[in-house]
C-alpha cells in the first residue's frame, strides 16, 4: 500500500501534457501498489501569494496568531501534511515564460518552510522530507534536455533543486518537449512520453 499525491499546475487546462501524463502516472502507481491518491489541482484552485502574515505566522507558535496569521498558514499546513503522509508524489509542470507556472511557484513558496520541510544544521540546509519517491513531468513548447536552448532550462532544473532542498531527492524526470515544432514533434513528444512511463511504472511494479 502506498499514498499518492499528484500535484498539477499547468494553466492549459485539458490540453496541459504535463498534467496529462502526471495523471497518467499517478493513476498507474495507484493501480500497481494500492493505496490512496490524493489529487491538488494548483490551476483549479491556485495558491494565494505569500504575504507577512504567512511569513511572520509560519514561525509563530499556533496560539500566538492573529486571525490573518490563523488564514494565510492554514494553506501552508495542508499542502504540507498532503506531502508528509505521501510515499510517491507526481509533479506536472509547464514551462511559463522559461520557468515554472507561477501557481506552482506560489505552492512551492508555501511548503518549502523552515523548521518543517527543511531545517539549517552545521552542515548547512538539511531537507525534512526523505524517503519519498518524486516522479516529475516537464512540459515544454521548446527543446531544453540538450542543445542550445539548455541553458535556458529554468524549469526542470529549478524544480530539481526545490525538491532536493526539502528533501525530495529520488526523482524520475519525464520530460515531454519540442512541441511548437509541428504536429510530428507533438507525435514523438507524445510517444517518447509514453515510453518513458512505462518503464518507470514498469520499475514501480
Ligand atoms: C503563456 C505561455 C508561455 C509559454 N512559455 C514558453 C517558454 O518560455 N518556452 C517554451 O519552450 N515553451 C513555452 N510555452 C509552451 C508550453 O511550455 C507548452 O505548451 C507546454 O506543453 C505547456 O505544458 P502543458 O502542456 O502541461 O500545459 C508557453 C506556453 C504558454 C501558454
């Protein structure tokens, strides 16, 4: 038995790939290893932006807030029991502007919570969320795995980075790219992908 969270983001609503293909997993992990899957959609019900009552309430004591601190933590607190109590989390992600969606950004800027998700020790930061396993799906209208768009890679390899710094360090990348290219780059984009599930729900087995 094993809990999943999916978490998506794209704003494309039905034509998202990444959101897509995130389901695809989850559903997949769910039907091989049981278990509860728990569903945040961030564009149907995007994060606020953080404000100074979340800031100054995420590191007061649950009997010191105001009734503003009370509100802005409460999102904080669910986004992050929902990834406490996950064994597998699916991300889908699509890339904005060379970035991630900003709802996603705004979840990330909500869990990623010193003293909870992270902490700071002698040996510098230290993610509190271990032992989960991370499938990541990228989507992207150009290609950044390789070549000279690379560089401007300012997704996978941020959120990479986001989800090692709390923690979340065995991750699987499937990366769903290069479909401004035309109708075939969208075919081979959409098969590459599919490939790539498999063997990782293949793995997961
Ligand atoms: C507002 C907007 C901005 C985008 N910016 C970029 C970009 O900077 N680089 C890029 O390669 N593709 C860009 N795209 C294309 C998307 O990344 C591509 O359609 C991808 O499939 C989106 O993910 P999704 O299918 O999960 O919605 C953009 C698309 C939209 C709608």
């Amino acid at each position: 038995m094993s809990h999943t969270l999916l978490v998506t983001s794209s704003p494309r609503g039905a034509d998202s790939l990444s959101s897509r293909f995130a389901t695809e997993i989850a559903e997949g992990i769910q039907a091989r290893l049981g278990g509860p899957l728990t569903v945040r959609d961030l564009a149907a019900n995007p994060p606020p932006h953080i404000t100074p009552a979340y800031i100054q309430g995420r590191i007061r004591s649950a009997e010191d807030h105001t009734p503003e601190q009370v509100e802005a933590v409460k999102f904080a607190q669910a986004f992050v029991d929902e990834l406490k109590v996950a064994d597998v989390i699916v991300l889908g992600s699509a890339m904005i502007n060379f970035g991630l969606p900003s709802q996603l950004k705004a979840w990330f800027d909500h869990v990623t919570w010193p003293g909870v998700t992270f902490s700071y020790g002698d040996a510098g930061p230290k993610g509190l969320l271990t032992g989960k396993k991370v499938y990541l799906v990228t989507a992207a209208g150009g290609v950044f795995s390789e070549g000279a768009w690379a560089p401007f890679d300012f997704q996978t390899n941020y959120l990479l980075h986001l989800l090692g710094f709390i923690g979340l360090t065995d991750v699987e990348v499937v990366r769903v790219e290069g479909t401004v290219f035309g109708p075939d780059a969208v075919k081979a984009a959409i098969a590459n992908a599919e490939t790539a599930i498999k063997a990782l729900l293949a793995k997961a087995a």
